[in-house]
DNA sequence: CAGTATCCTAACTGATACTG
DNA sequence: CAGTATCAGTTAGGATACTG
C-alpha cells in the first residue's frame, strides 16, 4: 500500500476536510452545527413553516432558527418560498443535496437516540451539558 | 397511521432528540461538534498518539484538541491509553460505541468531500466560515 | 511527549422588544 | 405570521508559557 504524498494543493482540491482552509470544513460546520443537525433533521419529514419548526425543535430561539435556516439556505441545503399573502406565510423544504446529507445525519441521530440506554449506562458517561 | 399522543416524559424516555432535556442533546452535540467530527474521523483509521491527531487535524489547538478528546473519552466514544514510559505516550481509540458513530460521521463527511464541487457551483452557495 | 494554566478575544446564544 | 434589532451573558477558541 502507497501512501499519497499529499501536498495542501491536492488535498484542498480533493476537498480534503483535514485541511484547515478547505471550504468542506465550513459546509460540515454548517450542518453539523447545534441547531442545523435538527432543522435538517425535523425537514425530512416534508416542508414546513417557521413555526412548525420552532415549535417542533424543543428550546431554539427565534434567533437562532432564522440565522440556521439562512446559513442552510445558502449552502443550498434548505429552500424557502415565500407565499405573497397576508398574514405571511413561508416554506422551507430540503433541497436534493439537503435531503442527502440530512439523511446521513438522521442515521446519526437515529443511532444515538436508539442507544442513549446503552451509552448513558457506560460507567465513563458523563452528564455535564 | 395514528400519532402518538406524545408527553414530555414520554419523549425523554424514549431519547427523543427534539426534546430540549433529553440527553441525547448533549451527546448528539458533543459528537457534531466541531473538532469532536474530525477527531472520530481520524481515529476511523485506528489508534493514535496526541501528536499524531494533532498534525492530522489542521488548525485545531492543543486546548482543543484536548478538551474534544477528554469531553469524547467521558461519553464513552474514545478510550484512552496510558503507556508508562519517558517521554509519555498515550494512545486514543474508538470504543465500540465510537466506532459506530464514527462510522456514521464519515458517511457524512465524505458525502460532503465528495459533493463539494457540486454544492460551491451553486448559485446560492455562500464562501462565508 | 502530552498535556495544563492563564489570558484574552470573538462568536454564539437567548431574552426581549419591535416591524411589515 | 415571520421575522429583525438590540443587548447582555456565556462559551468557544487560540496563543503563549509552563510542567511532569
């Protein structure tokens, strides 16, 4: 086995996430971010409003779910559509490259959830936030 | 298909990761995070020294790399190795659980790594960090 | 080598109040 | 309804120096 001898060049070409300035590290943030995993995550069910979201995601702040689903929208994960009436109504739905990744993150999710027993029991589980 | 008349405790008991409480917050958060991704990717390989995760992931700090891996160790996804000798050496490697969730990751990153050409020809795509 | 301790800044986060 | 604006507190994060 050969191992590539890996020039940054190369490895930000390949969008090489170990390299500090690939622009992958900032789109991984980005999904990966504290509230993106559940906007991603609670769209896969379909689209839904502002509100739904809100109200389906326990304890995100208005705040904090416009600025995820603006960062989402513009890495082209999330899109919106705004419906021209009075009192304002506006989608968000996943986009195809929304639906991939918010797939590999419900598996995560899902794992985590399915074996919260099994991890918390672990002697080394901590319970600090 | 009927909806589950879900209470809070309900959710919690379950691990429902929407609920704010539900522990599987915290884990789900230490495992997205920032440096938490690239530390369980990189121990994919096998079992490391300090150092050699430190030069692997570019720009993370001593602190960082540190505080990520003692935060990963309590969860129970990271296992670490004393070796008695002068100068020190210390081992990090997946636990069972790590390994699940780290396998979990890397189909996200590498979706991701893959992807990117696609994702930054986007017209809605942002070069924001 | 493998960290810890300290200091400092910037970014994230939430609460509240307000707007179209 | 779907946000934005503002403010204040907390945490993340990096640089540097130091220790066993």
């Amino acid at each position: 086995m050969t191992m590539t001898p890996d020039t940054l060049t190369d490895r930000l070409e390949r969008g090489d996430v170990m390299a500090a300035q690939c622009p992958s590290r900032a789109l991984l943030r980005h999904v990966t971010s504290q509230w993106g995993v559940l906007v991603l995550t609670v769209l896969r069910r379909g689209t839904l409003r502002y509100s739904e979201i809100r109200h389906r995601i326990g304890g995100i702040s208005e705040k904090m779910l416009a600025q995820t689903l603006r960062t989402l929208e513009s890495d082209g994960f999330v899109s919106r559509t705004v419906h021209p009436v009075v009192p304002p109504h506006v989608d968000y739905r996943l986009t195809a490259a929304g639906q991939e990744v918010a797939g590999r993150i419900a598996d995560l999710v899902d794992w985590i959830e399915g074996n919260l027993g099994l991890l918390l029991s672990s002697d080394t589980a901590s319970l600090e936030g």
